[in-house]
C-alpha cells in the first residue's frame, strides 16, 4: 500500500494530519479543532495557527506547517482563500507535494468543483502510483460528477490494489449499490 492518509476527505484522520514529530502542539490542536464543540473549533484553529506560525518563523520553508496552517484557514471558514492561497504556493514550490494536491482535491471536493477534485487527485497519482487511495478519491469525484462508469472503473482499480478484508468488503457492496442504481 502506499502513503495513504485516513479515509475523512479534507481532515479528520485525512493525508494531513501531523506536521511531523518536532511540532506535536500543531497535530495536538488540529485535531482537537475536529473533536470540540462548534464554538471552540475556532479557537482551536487559532491556536493551530499560531502553533503554525511559531514554527515559521523559526522554519520558514517547513511545508507541514504551511500545509497545517492553510488547511486550518480553510476548515476556519474565515477565510478560505487564504488557506488555498498558501496552498498553492507550495505546489508551485513543489508541484509534487502529495498532501498539498490532497488537500486542495479534498477542499474541491466541499465547494462541488468536482472536475478540480477529479483533476488535483489525478495528479497525485501521477506523482505516486502507490497512492492507492487517490484512486479513491478520484472515484468520488467522479461518482458526485455524475460520471457513473469512470467512477466505477476507479472503484475497481482501489478494490483491487486494497488489502483490507474489511475495506474489501464494504467496497464491494458499495460498487454493486453504485452499479444498481440510476
């Protein structure tokens, strides 16, 4: 299997996480930003941030807290285009930066940019074939997109390269509603 995050697209468990080991408060307060209430994920996020900052300045090039950082922006709901922004100034830095292409699928994804989703999820699989769950993703891109057979296909290709007997299963089941449906 490859590199492939947690199965949450946009955060929760998804490719993004952790920043590394030397800023566990970033991951601490990221992932509390996911389990608290509605009216702390905002503060949480800002301490996210902030952790994010710190480490900036210290580190300016460090890719996780800049990824960390922009997709805690986004999840803010403050200001999105800022996370994006700071997004796509690492893959422009470094277009094969597997999480930042992640995320920014992911992000298409909630906004319905379905063709953007589909197109960012491509790419990592053409950075890293081993991805297995870009084939994933893609596939829900496509099946929201209302391109059935693509989706299928894709859902196919993840069955087959997926080693989880439980995963195997439901995926099953899922491709055989996917097929019967209209």
């Amino acid at each position: 299997q490859g590199a492939g995050g947690g199965s949450l697209p946009g955060g929760a468990g998804g490719p993004a996480c952790g920043v590394g080991p030397r800023q566990p408060e970033v991951r601490h307060f990221y992932r509390a930003a996911i389990m608290v209430d509605a009216e702390k994920k905002s503060l949480a996020y800002d301490l996210c941030i902030s952790s994010c900052e710190e480490i900036l300045k210290k580190e300016p090039g460090n890719k996780e807290a800049k990824l960390r950082k922009a997709v805690c922006l986004v999840e803010k709901r403050e200001d999105p285009m800022k996370g994006v922004a700071l997004l796509k100034e690492l893959i422009s830095a470094d277009s094969t930066y597997i999480d930042a292409q992640l995320q920014l699928g992911f992000f298409s994804l909630q906004s319905n940019q379905l063709d953007k989703a589909a197109e960012r999820f491509k790419k990592v699989l053409e950075i890293d074939s081993t991805y297995i769950d870009a084939w994933l993703f893609l596939a829900q891109a496509e099946e929201m997109a209302g391109e059935k057979e693509k989706a299928i296909k894709n859902y196919e290709k993840y069955y087959g390269l997926v080693q989880d007997t439980l995963i195997r299963t439901e995926l099953r089941k899922y491709i055989d509603k996917v097929k019967t449906t209209k």
